[in-house]
C-alpha cells in the first residue's frame, strides 16, 4: 500500500529568470493514518489513510483534508486557511475510529 498511501516524492524546481534562480515549491501535504474504516476495508491493521493538503503553492492557498480506505472510498473537507484545516484534522484524530460515513457529521463530503 505504500505506494498508494505515500505516492511519489514532492519536489522543488528550480527556474532561471535572467540571471536570478527562483525556486517553486510544491504545494504542502501531509500524510496521517487514523483506525476505521470505509465502503471497503482499511489498510491493513484496519486503518484509513488522509492527507491535509494545500490545494496551491501561494500562501494564502486553501487547504483541504482528506481520508481513504484501501480501495475508492473517501471523504474530504475544504478550508479556507490551515488553522481552519488543522482543527479539523483535530476534529478527525479525536473522533477515531470511525467508518467513513461517520465524518459527515464532522462536514466531510463523500465521494
């Protein structure tokens, strides 16, 4: 699963503009693991894997937080800014275990 969970690694690329090398950056992800479960089982040891992602590269990007079974089953949640993100990724962590449907109390949409 590590390929799907972990997917490939974020890089850097370098630009030169005239005589200046300006670098842009990915947008920031981040990968947790959380007990549950969704229209298909988890990862193995019964868990879902999420992200809190930055939808773009500027800093005032929106975020968006999202979680997966093994297989297609996934909710998600926008947000406007990262500590909005981060208290719903709280939100997630606290509310464990949990099968997928469960998050949209928390107002996680389903896909």
């Amino acid at each position: 699963m590590r390929t799907v969970i972990a997917g490939k690694p974020s890089h850097h690329r370098a630009k030169h503009v005239g005589d200046q090398i300006i670098v842009a950056h990915d947008p920031v992800h981040t990968l947790f693991l959380v007990p549950g479960t969704g229209p298909n089982p988890g990862v193995p040891g019964n868990y879902l894997h999420g992200s809190m992602l930055q939808l773009r590269a500027e800093p005032e990007s929106p975020w968006a937080v999202h979680v997966h079974d093994s297989d297609d089953g996934m909710a998600f949640c926008d947000a406007p800014t990262i500590a909005e993100a981060l208290a719903k990724l709280q939100e997630v962590l606290e509310s464990a275990p949990f099968t997928l449907d469960e998050l949209s109390g928390l107002g996680f949409a389903l896909k």
